[in-house]
C-alpha cells in the first residue's frame, strides 16, 4: 500500500472519524469526507496525490496523522 493509499483508507475507518472527531470544534461526529479533509490539513496538500510527491507531507501524515491515531486506536483496544 502506498502512502496515497493509506490516507486514502485511513479516511474510510469508523475508527479514525471517532480519533478525528475529539479535535472537530464544536464537537460533531466526522464521515469520511470530513476526515479527508482533516488529513488534507493538517498534511498541509490539496489533494491526497500530492503525498507521493511531497516528502514533507508524508512525514506530516506519519508523525501527525498516523502514529498518534495508532497510538489512540491502541489505546482504546486496551481499554475495551
């Protein structure tokens, strides 16, 4: 899977709309388009593509997106 791909999955997880949903003001439940979005941001890109291009945004949706939503993914299995 290439990192187009995993922003694109990522964004489709139940999961990750309830991780993307504590960081929505005024909290709201997050689909799949508004948790595109959120990783459009915050990776700083127009469009999921642009992640193959720009080293910098990979690294933003390493470090920003994917680790600590893993982090609380893991969490939450923990606790279930």
């Amino acid at each position: 899977m290439n990192i187009v791909q995993l922003a694109g999955m990522l964004a489709r997880r139940a999961d990750f709309c309830a991780w993307v949903a504590q960081y929505s003001v005024p909290p709201r439940d997050v689909n799949a388009d508004a948790a595109a979005q959120f990783i459009r941001d915050t990776c700083g890109v127009q469009s999921r593509s642009e992640l193959a291009t720009n080293p910098e945004a990979a690294h933003r949706l390493e470090t920003l997106v994917r680790r600590p939503f893993v982090a609380w993914r893991d969490q939450q299995e923990m606790h279930a």
